[in-house]
C-alpha cells in the first residue's frame, strides 16, 4: 500500500484531495481540492472499494481563459483560504485579529524559550489578552501543545471564552462552580474534564481549595494562562490559596505558563518578587541581592518579563492605535439645602464616632465603619444616602436570619469590601450600600427624610453639574459613560438623565445583573445614536466599551486610583476609533471627603504616573492609610478646606500617605530601570510582521476580494454609515444554503476594520463570509467546463495587453506546499504549510519569484484595449505547451522557497539544543494555478515615442 506524506494530491472517490497531517499508512485526513475546513474528511485505506492513487494538479486551459481583470481575484481567494501558511508564524491563518507589531514582542519572547515562561505587564488597554492568547494559538498551530486553561477572576470567564472563540477559533468552556458539575456529569469514572475538554477558562476561585486544586494540578492541561495576575501572591488567605496552585503547576518544568497584570508591584515587594518567582524560582532572589550580584540575573528576567507603557508604544509605529486623551476637573459646592444635610450627617457620623469611646473594640469599630459608610453615600447621592441611613449595619448573619455576635475580623472584612474600595489587588466590585444604621432614633428618621427630599437637580448641585457637563460632551459628539460607587447612585441618575436628555437612550448597569445580563444590556445601548451609560465599579473590570463609548465621567470619586484607570480603560484602550477620549472628574469643592481623596490620593497618584510613565498602586497597607485619613477628616472641624496644604489639613495620617507615595515612586522607577523590557526593537519585529501579512492578506486585502465576490456574484456590497449591508438573497442558491450553513442569512452588516461600527460584523480573513466566497470562485476556477462568460469572477488563465510590461511576459501563480517536520526529544511531529507563489518571465528569461507588491502591479494591471480571441489563444497555447519544460525551474523555486521557511522558522523558534530540530521539504510537482501572458501595448509605446 502506497504512503502518501502531507502535502501530497491524491485521486479517491472521484474528486482529487490533499493529504494533511495526522494521516498515516492505514488512515488519510482528506481535505478536497477548492474545498475548506469544513470539507474534510478521514478515509480508511483498507475499506475503500477503489484503490486511492496518486493525483496531480490539473494545468489550466483555454477554456478557462477570462477578462484579465479577473486574475487578481485567483490571487486574493488562493491567499484568504490559506490556514496552514508558511510564513514565520503557523498562527496567523487561524486568527481573526490583526495584531498590531508591538503586540508580537512577546509572541517572539515566548518563542525563543523551550518551556514558555513569561510576564506580560504591560499597560491597561494595550492588548494583553490578544498577546496572550496569540502564543498559545501559535503554540497550538505548531503541534507543541494539544490543550489549554486560562486562570481568571470570575467575572472575566465569559470575557475570556468570547475572546478566544471569536478571535482566535478556540473553543473553549468555562469552568466554575455553577458550570463544572453539567461538564462533569457525562464524563465516564475517573475521567478529567481537561481532557475531555482541551480548551478550559477556569474560576480562579472556584478552582484555588486545595481539594480542587490537587485535582487540577494532576490534570491540568500543558498551556496556562494567568490573567490578573497579580491576585496570586501570598499576601491574604485567598490569594495564598491562589500561590499555592500556581506553585504547584509551575513544579513541572515543561508547563508553560504565561502571566498577565496591568500592575506587576503592588507596592508590596514581597508579593512582587513572589510573582517573579514563578517564572524561574531565583528570580525572587533579586530582592536581598546586593546591587552588583545583580546583573546576570536581571539579564535573565528581561528574556521572561515585558512591560511596555503607551509612551513605549510610540516607536513602534502604532500609536494611532491609541486616542488621545483629554482629562478634566468641574466641581460644585455644597450650597442650600444640600449642604445643610451634608453638614447634619458629618456632624452625627462624628457624634457617632465619639460616642463609642470607652466602649468595647467591636462597637468602636462598628460606630466607626457606620460613619465612614454615612460619609461616603452623602458624598454620592440622596438615594445611597438614605439606603445607607435606612439599612442597619450587619456584619454577618447567621442562617436564621438573625445578627449574631461576629468576630471583629469578619465585621472589618466585610465592611471594608463594603465601604472602601477593596485591596489594590483585588479591588471591590460590590456595590451595594453599606448599612449606617446603628441605632433607632427621632434624630435618625430626620436624616432620612432630609435626604429623601433632596433628589432632583434643583436640590442636588452634584447633579445639577452632570447635567451641565454632559450637555456639552453629547453636544461635542462624544457618548460617555457616567462611573459610580453604589447601586442607588446609579439607578437615581439614570431616572434623572433620562428625563434631561429625551433624545437619548439612558441605561444603568449595575452588580444586580448577571455578567451575561451585564453585556446584553451595554449592547443593546448600540443599537441607539446618541447613548449614555451609567454604571458602577462592576463594569470598571471585564466589559471592554471602545466600541460604543468615547467619554468616562468619575461621578464618585474612587479612593483609589488604580479604580480611575480601570474606569478610563474600558474607553481608552486598543481599538477606540475616536481620535480624542474624554475624562472628566466631578467633585465637591467644599466636600472635606472629596478633598482628601482628591488632594493626599487621587492627585498624587496622577503626578507619579506623569513622572514615571505609569501607574503606580496606592501603598495602602490593606486599608489602614485610607482608614486613618477619613479619620482625621470625621475629627477635623472647622477650618475651610483650602486654607492650608493638605498635608496640614489632614494631619499626621496625609503626611504618612505622602511618606508611603514616596517610598512607592522611588521603588517603581529603581523596578523600572532594573525590569524595563528592550530587548526587542521594531527593527527585529517589524520584517517578520509584514512578511506574514504580506502572505496571507491583511485587512485591504479582505475588504477589495470581498466587494470584487460579491459584485461577481450578483449582490454588490451597499455602502452604509461606516459600514456596508450585504443581501444574501441576491447570491446564487449554493452560495446562499453554504451561508446558512455557516447561520449567515438575510442581509448582513458588515465591516473590514477593527473593531467594526456599531451593530455589523467585522469580516477578517477566517470569516465563513471569506471561506464560502473564496471556495465558491475557486470551484468555478478549477471547472474546466467550456464557458462563454468573459466577465466571470475568476481566471485560471487570461492574456492582455497593458502598459505595465515592456516584454512580452508570463506570469504564473504557484500554490506550493511544504512538510515540515519538527524534532523535539523523541517527538516528531509532521505538519504541513501551503503558500501561494507568483513567478514571472520577460522574455526568455528564467522565471524569478515576484515580490507581493510586483504581484500586485501585474495581476492588478489594466488592460489598455481589447486581445482578439484568437491571438490571446495563440499566446496562451504557447505558455500551456511549454509547462513541462519550465517544471524544473518551478520544482528549483519550490526548493528555495522551503530552505527560506526553514531559516524563518529556526530564527523565530530558536533551534539550540534542547529546542528541537526543523526539516522542510516542499511537495512537488507544484501546482500552477494560473497562467498569463502580458504583452506591451505596442500601440501605446509608439505614440510615447512620436511624442519624444
């Protein structure tokens, strides 16, 4: 029985097939001539009633002769179906984003390790999660990884699931408590769902309990991902937990691990060197090391550690691929009635304060808490204020219902979650109001009858300043989102918002929605013109808004500022298409709360990121600066708020904020200049990027293949807004029913850049749209049936006259393939890659290889007047007749073309010892896809020489 390697063509069943990889002497992976991914087939040799034979590649004929405007199209639809394309990368074929050159930087880090171990900080909106996810798509597409798990937060799961399917064709499942029991039901005894499910985004919380976490650790797939990292250190019991499984996975030294964080240091060293440790376990030396013992290891981790800033991101020739952002202040006073309540509810969270001294800790701490909760929800809204007021502090309940005596632990914990902002890494999405409620009194019901009279903008200037301001942001053209702290805030400013601004579609999201419910309602907002959003902290992580947004609004200030960047980067990030992002800070100018915030936090915050480049966490010691800051505020009576310097005004404790900003800058910039990632220049990155996009098509390529398809086949694109509405109803039958297959039907919207306008599909090169046209053409390419239409799609083969040539000049399109065989230890994996390859010959001159933009320029030129059918049959004739004879010089390019993929894949994935060996043979006979002769315009060239 014959072996047919990858790569080869064989005849069975009567069509012709390629042979793919994971074939062996018994069993063959088919896939059709012209046919895609969907095609494939598995066939076994000794069941088939006709013996399965060698093939070759049909040449083409004069019967499949068009107008030479239709060349071109062979070219784009030979390209957009390529999957397995033999540039530099395996991956790129298989992916629907465009990744930016910077974005590559650690795909090439990652590639030149044998086991990847690598830390991706790079700043918020950059595109971690595409830089992640791309190595293990390459990974994956090079054989040397079958399965994958991404480690996140729970409510970045669907984020992450969405990501990986729609951009990078993984199919993954998510894995937490109310999803792991249904994946788990059907799997028979002893049996793992990370086998049976290759492709897995896992609950860091769901799977951290060491019983789970001895589990995973036996089963877990060899790829993992980490995305907020930085919540697996081993300060705190959770994120112990979460050290510990982390550890555990990196004990085998062949798992690759990739980490991602927005903030590697969170002020805490410890906790910062630990994380570095689990890329290689010295590294967490480099703490207590003296500064000379230091280099050769330093040297190391910038191979495992990239951090790119947006200012880094300039050099790469991309930072039009960021907004530029405008930030602003606008304040209002606490004037009227308004301000009287603000001053009566300071006055009785301080009495409440005072009145608990010299009683036991537990009520100190809860008349405490129940003070700061009171502070913090005056300074948001009437409505949290009294929800707040009307809700009695409770820090935990027992299962009947009733308070019970709770440790103080559980009371500061719960109440911190509550009335702070949470840990820096780990900050708060709850967004409920915090019970103020501690006793029962004539003075309390009073408090609550103020507040509930003081909603609306006459009463509220906090409010009335909104109004005011987004006013002029939605009269500016800009759609902003209005950021708050609690869940009465946001439900009190929809209702107001709504009936300001009539024309516009007002929604609030808000922690009482499901994280689906969460993402139905910000894209149904989309489907209106003029939108805004008011949400709480729990959009500030998750939910990407660049699409639908262009403006963030702080309506409570966050006491911490990595929540304020958090904010801004749901809009400011990788792919908002605005060129100007608006962010505007609202605060009460004569609001003690908001000043310290403003002047011992959120300001100096803002300084250090604009000295250094970054954001650096606020070192905050778990709470307690924050803590005894809004103490020295509820103790401060009487002096106006901008007497003196902040310093002065909030005491001992802003002087000790300010001691621990310091000490965090000065830490920050020694890390930076010690970890800082240049390693990696455009230079080294850019040739590989282009060469890869130059063989598989890029964005253009899609948008001109796509319009030219569908205007051949009977439904022009409409332009529409900024995008473009395709009716499948006009398309052929077949065509119609391989779309519906793909579940495309009806009119469809869609659009070639990224990210698409709101409510169309971004078509890119992997899209059922691309494949079902480009197979449609390609079908009608190879029928080599007599047709009498000259205008068809796609040409097989066609001569012209043009002025492009000065020669008479044959242009040949290749479709080559290659095996590439990959040694590591003793594993050898087989894999095949297909390019398609345009030739040329002047003359009598030996065909030469043409570069994409030479392609272009040929098959893309006009012809100047029209070839009599039979002299193009006689040019053509000629050229068939003489294939055989040129089959040499075609099997010597396809042989530099395969020593040319091995030298890109041995630069790219380093071949040293312990890293593997590359073979690559190229399949041959090649296959000649297309034939065509250009001639000079003679006609032309004389009148260009009278006029001389």
């Amino acid at each position: 029985m014959p072996e047919f390697l990858p790569g080869s063509l064989v005849s069975a069943r009567g069509r012709e097939w390629i042979v793919l990889p994971d074939s062996d002497a018994q069993t063959l992976r088919l896939r059709p001539l012209g046919g895609g991914e969907r095609d494939e087939t598995l066939i076994y040799l000794p069941l088939e009633r006709q013996p399965v034979q060698a093939a070759t590649f049909p040449w083409p004929t004069l019967d499949q002769a068009r107008n030479h405007s239709a060349s071109q199209m062979l070219l784009d639809a030979l390209q957009l179906k390529l999957r397995s394309g033999a540039g530099p990368f395996r991956s790129f074929g298989n992916i629907a984003v465009e990744p930016r050159a910077y974005q590559l930087v650690p795909l090439l880090m990652a590639l030149k390790q044998p086991t990847v171990r690598l830390l991706i900080a790079d700043d918020v909106g950059i595109g971690k999660t595409i830089e992640g996810a791309l190595i293990a798509r390459e990974l994956l597409d090079r054989g040397e990884v079958q399965r994958l798990t991404v480690l996140c937060p729970p409510h970045l799961c669907e984020q992450w699931q969405r990501e990986l399917v729609e951009r990078f064709h993984i199919p993954a499942v998510v894995v937490r408590s109310n999803t792991a029991d249904r994946l788990e039901r059907d799997l028979p005894p002893g049996a793992s769902l990370f086998d049976a499910h290759p492709y897995t985004v896992v609950s860091l919380d769901y799977i951290k309990s060491e019983r789970r976490r001895e589990a995973f650790q036996r089963f877990c797939p060899e790829f993992v991902i980490v995305d907020e990292a930085h919540t697996c250190t081993q300060a705190g019991q959770g994120r112990q937990q979460r050290h510990q499984l982390l550890k555990g996975l990196v004990a085998d030294p062949e798992r690759h691990l990739v980490l991602l964080t927005a903030t590697p240091h969170s002020g805490d060293e410890d906790a910062f060197f630990n994380l570095l440790g689990l890329l290689r376990a010295d590294f967490a030396q480099l703490k207590d090391l003296p500064a000379g013992q230091r280099s050769d290891l330093r040297e190391a981790l910038s191979r495992h550690f990239v951090q790119r800033r947006r200012p880094d991101i300039a050099e790469w020739q991309d930072t039009s691929m960021f907004p530029d952002r405008k930030s602003a202040e606008i304040t209002y006073r606490l004037t009227g009635a308004w301000g009287q309540l603000f001053n009566d509810v300071l006055t009785y969270a301080r009495e409440l304060v005072e009145r608990s001294e010299g009683q036991g800790l537990r009520e100190q701490r809860m008349n405490w808490w129940a003070a700061l909760a009171l502070l913090r929800c005056i300074s948001s809204s009437p409505a949290a204020a009294v929800n707040a007021l009307r809700t009695r502090l409770q820090a935990a309940q027992s299962e009947e219902g009733i308070v019970g005596d709770v440790s103080l632990e559980d009371l500061e914990a719960q109440a911190s979650d509550r009335v702070l902002d949470g840990t820096e890494d780990a900050l708060s999405t709850d967004d409920i109001e915090p019970g103020a409620q501690t006793e029962d009194s004539q003075r309390l019901q009073e408090l609550v009858a103020s507040a509930a009279a003081l909603a609306g903008q006459q009463n509220d200037p906090k409010l009335a300043k909104l109004l005011e301001h987004l006013a002029v942001l939605l009269k500016d053209g800009f759609l902003p989102v209005v950021f708050c702290r609690y869940i009465a805030t946001a439900h009190y400013l929809a209702a107001a918002l709504q009936e300001k601004f009539k024309s516009a579609t007002v929604k609030a999201v808000t922690g009482e929605l499901t994280p689906d419910e969460r993402e139905a309602a910000v894209e149904q907002l989309g489907e209106s013109e003029v939108r805004i959003l008011v949400a709480t902290d729990c959009l500030s992580e998750g939910i990407n808004l660049q699409n639908l947004f262009t403006a963030v609004v702080h309506y409570d200030l966050s006491w911490n500022p990595t929540r304020h960047e958090q904010r801004e980067g749901r809009v400011d990030r990788f792919g908002q298409k605005a060129p100007e992002v608006r962010s505007t800070m609202l605060y009460g100018e004569d609001n003690p709360v908001d000043g310290a915030v403003l002047q011992v936090i959120l300001r100096k915050a803002e300084s250090i990121r604009k000295e250094l480049g970054v954001l650096v966490p606020m070192p905050d010691d778990e709470g307690k600066l924050t803590q005894a800051l809004m103490n020295a505020v509820l103790l401060r009576k009487g002096a106006p708020l901008n007497a003196q310097s902040q310093l002065d005004l909030f005491g001992e404790p802003a002087k000790q904020i300010d001691l621990a900003w310091q000490s965090a800058k000065e830490k920050a910039k020694q890390n930076r200049s010690i970890f800082a990632q240049r390693r990696l220049k455009p230079e080294d990155v850019l040739p590989e990027w282009r060469k890869s996009s130059a063989v598989l098509g890029g964005e253009a390529d899609v948008a001109r293949f796509v319009s030219r398809a569908a205007n051949q086949l009977g439904s022009p694109l409409q332009p529409v807004k900024q995008h473009f509405k395709l009716p499948t109803e006009h398309l052929p039958v077949a065509v119609q029913e391989r779309l519906v297959a793909e579940g495309l039907s009806g009119t469809l919207r869609i659009d070639f850049r990224q990210p698409a306008a709101q409510g169309a599909t971004f078509i890119h090169r992997t899209h059922p749209l691309v494949s079902v046209l480009a197979d449609t053409l390609l079908e009608q390419a190879l029928d080599d049936s007599p047709s009498g239409d000259e205008a068809a799609a796609v040409a097989r083969a066609g001569a012209a006259f043009v002025s492009a040539v000065s020669l008479k000049t044959t242009v040949l399109l290749l479709r080559i393939r290659h095996q590439l065989t990959v040694t590591h230890g003793s594993s050898t994996r087989l894999l095949m890659c297909e390019e398609a390859v345009a030739v040329a010959s002047a003359g009598s001159e030996p065909f030469n290889e043409l570069s994409p933009e030479q392609t272009r320029e040929l098959l893309g030129a006009e012809a100047t007047r029209n070839m009599p059918p039979p002299l193009r049959d006689r040019h053509l004739q000629s050229a068939l007749d003489a294939l055989p004879e040129w089959q040499t010089q075609f099997e010597a390019i396809a042989k530099a073309r395969a020593q040319s993929l091995l030298l890109d894949h041995r630069r790219v994935r380093e071949a040293a010892e312990g890293r593997g060996s590359y073979q690559v043979t190229a399949s041959l006979p090649v296959d000649v896809m297309g034939l065509y002769v250009l001639l000079p315009d003679v006609g032309a060239a004389a009148n260009i020489a009278v006029g001389a």
